[in-house]
C-alpha cells in the first residue's frame, strides 16, 4: 500500500462521524434494497439527483454506476465528518463548509480551486423571492458552471421545492433558526476524470427562518458566506479506500441521503 493510500485510510478509520439522531430509520436497512448509496443518484445514462445531508448533489448522465457511488459515500462521509467537528453552534455557519471541504480533501479528492465571497441580502432589493431562488441566480451567473451542470442544479432546486416529504428531509440539515446553510454540488466526467463542484451558501438572518427553500425573503435581511470549490478525484486512491468508507458509513447507519426527483 502506498503512503497516500495509507494515509487516507487510516483518517478514515480514526475520523469520529456524526452519531445517530434519535428517531431516524436505518438507511442501512434501505440500502439493503438499492443495493450501494450510489443508486439514490440515479441510473447510468440519466442525470439524477439526492440529497446528502445538507448538499443537493447533482449528477450528469455521463456517471457510471460506481462514480455515482463514489460521490454518494464521499459526501455522506463528510457531511457526517462536518456534522459531528462542528457541533450544533456551527452546524449552519462557514465553519461547517470548511470541515466538509478539509474533509473531502483527506479522503482521495484534490482541490482545484477555493474561493469565498461575502454578500448581503436584502428581501426587498435582491429580486430573489426565497433563498433558493437567490442560489439560483448564484448559480446562472457562474461562469465556472457549464451550461448542463448549470441546467441540472436549478432543475434539482425547483423541483426538490415541490415535494414536501423530500423537503422535510432536506429541511431537518439546514434550518437552524435564524442561521441557515446549504450547498449545491454537481458531479460529472470530464476527459475521463471525475471531478465535483460546489457552491455552498450560510445565511445568518434577522428572524427566523423555518426552511431555507422556500421562505419568503421580502421582510428578510441575512449576511451570507458562499463557498465555491472545485475538486477532482484521485481514482486510485478512491478505489483503494472504497470498502473501508462503506463499512465506516454501513456502521453508523443513520438517515443522510435520499434521492431527488428530477
């Protein structure tokens, strides 16, 4: 085993991940029946989409069956490394953004790029009506989105807002009353490589918020943090350490990822 490879494994056998909240039903028992968390994404040869704690990840068609399991157990992953570093106090906050991304970046993915950026919202200015509406406009204008992935994000967006099960899951990992966070991602093959994008939101508002998708920001201010990353996948590292994540994931089975009908 090489020292990379032996590094990544062993973070992941000593990386504490977020224990099981009171109440959840075992995704272990639903895996049982799609077989690996990669099929909440969708079929090869079909975008698709899920929700993973508090990422909606987008795929292109272009994903092969074990890609789309590679980006389910890296997200689940660190969303569960995040979730349990940051502690309630800073589970909606930039500080969870960071453990995610330092996260992903010890478990066979390399960065590409790292950019944060400020803005403020005011409801009666932005032009945006809720707060998806206002990542989506983030998302339309990003030059470093291409026309498909751009497509797929706002196509997940505006319909995970229509399925109220869906956004009641969605809901339970980014509202935090008058603090509120959540990310886009898209993933998809480019010259044979895997690679993900991200394009993650914290909003601290000036009154409660009860769920960021479709709460009206008329009568809202919030200053927000955005986070955009790019990063692209070490196959081989990541097809080393594979078994080793699930087994991670598989024994803290708890309810992070469902699919997204697009």
């Amino acid at each position: 085993m090489s020292d990379d490879i032996a590094q990544v494994s062993k973070y992941i056998a000593s990386t504490n991940l977020a224990p099981i909240q009171a109440g959840q039903y075992s995704r272990a028992r639903a895996l049982e029946e799609v077989g690996d968390r990669g099929k909440f994404l969708g079929e090869p040869g079909e975008d698709g989409a899920a929700m993973v704690g508090a990422t909606l990840v987008s795929v292109l068609a272009n994903l092969t069956g074990l890609n789309r399991r590679d980006v389910a157990n890296s997200l689940e992953f660190s969303s569960r490394v995040a979730t349990n570093e940051v502690g309630e106090d800073n589970e909606h906050t930039a500080e969870y953004w960071v453990a995610f991304t330092r996260s992903i970046l010890q478990i066979g993915w390399f960065r590409q790029s790292d950019q944060w950026s400020s803005d403020f919202i005011n409801g009666s200015t932005t032009g945006a009506e809720n707060f998806s509406d206002y990542v989506i406009e983030n998302v339309r204008r990003d030059p470093l989105y291409s026309d498909a992935e751009k497509e797929i994000v706002i196509q997940a967006l505006t319909s995970l807002r229509s399925q109220a099960e869906k956004r009641a899951f969605f809901r339970r990992f980014t509202a935090g009353g008058s603090k509120g966070s959540f990310g886009v991602n898209t993933a998809t093959v480019t010259s044979g490589a895997l690679a993900m994008r991200f394009s993650a939101f914290a909003f601290n508002c000036s009154a409660v918020v009860d769920d960021y998708l479709i709460f009206s920001i008329k009568n809202i201010t919030a200053d927000v943090q955005k986070n955009n990353v790019d990063v692209a996948a070490n196959q081989r590292t990541i097809d080393s350490v594979r078994s080793q994540l699930e087994a991670r994931l598989d024994q803290a089975a708890g309810d992070f990822i469902d699919s997204v009908d697009i």
